[in-house]
C-alpha cells in the first residue's frame, strides 16, 4: 500500500481526531416529552393546571396525549377561547385519529389547548408557557494556588491523556 494514503495517513488521523473533538465539544440537547395528565392521560375529571403546576416547559419540547380517540380531541386556542372553552375558531387541531398524538413545542411563547365536545367544561384545559432553556452550567474556575489533587489532576494529566489516546489510536490504525 502506497504511504500517506489508507487509515494510517496523516490526513485520516487528522480526521478522526477532528470528529472525536467535535463530539466532546458539542453540548448535551435534550428535549422533554411530557406525558399530559401522567398516568392519567388526556381525560376529563383531572385538573391540568395542578399537573402543569412546578413544570418547566422548553422550547425543543414535546406534549405527548393519550386519549380515547372516539370521544376526545386536542385544539389550540387562544387565551380567550381557552377561559371560555370555546373550540369554534382553533388555532391548530392536533388531533390525529390515534388517540397518541405528540405537539412540539417549538416557539417560546404561551400554548393553550382544549378538548372540544363539551370535555372543555369538564377540566379537559391545559395552559403552558414555554421558555428557552437556561444557559449550561459553567465550570468553575481552577484553583492553581491550592495544589488540591483535582487542579493537578486537570492541569496534569488530561492533555498528556488526549495526546495517548491518539498515539494509541493512529499506532493501532497503522497495524491494520
């Protein structure tokens, strides 16, 4: 095999250690999806302010319903059809026909969806604000001066630990 071409070539290594950094770099998403009512589901006789009560909802996540999909259905209202429990002018009726069915929460802003045919009356009202996720914690900064074994750990040993894994990487690469 010719040399500087294959897995062992310096352009390869380059690569791989270019995509392992990315996938170190890239900070954890996650997104929630929220079973409305719990165990109870999407169904009349449960109060969805108390359920909703303490829950940060964030844009990126998902409101999953469970229903009886022969009786009950999910519209998106306004404010003032959502206090009235009127289903006549909805939004967005997301309503698929499964009895499951899943709604992003994708802008930040106040979400209001009602059941119609009368469940509405009956307590079938969720009211949800969604807010953007708050900023990923930041690291603490070292303590150079306390020579406590976790700053020396840090300073140490991680570069040299980085820089062996890709010797070990690119020398078992090349025996391949």
């Amino acid at each position: 095999m010719e040399r500087g071409s294959g897995f062992g070539s310096p352009m390869m290594v380059a690569l791989a250690v270019l995509v392992f950094a990315m996938v170190v770099m890239v900070p954890e998403v996650s997104a929630t999806r929220w079973t409305v009512g719990s165990n109870m589901g999407w169904t009349s006789n449960v109060n969805y302010t108390i359920w909703a009560q303490g829950k940060h909802f964030y844009n990126g996540d998902w409101l999953f319903f469970v229903y009886d999909r022969n009786q009950m259905n999910i519209l998106e209202v306004n404010k003032t059809d959502y206090e009235s429990c009127n289903s006549d002018h909805p939004l967005h009726n997301w309503t698929r026909g499964a009895g499951r069915d899943v709604v992003p929460l994708n802008v930040t802003r106040n979400y209001y969806f009602i059941s119609g045919k009368g469940f509405c009356y009956g307590g079938m009202k969720l009211a949800v604000h969604v807010e953007n996720p708050p900023p990923p914690p930041t690291a603490s900064p070292l303590d150079e001066k306390s020579g406590s074994p976790s700053s020396i750990f840090r300073s140490q040993y991680v570069l040299p630990t980085v820089f062996a894994i890709g010797a070990l990487w690119d020398a078992f690469v090349r025996f391949w």
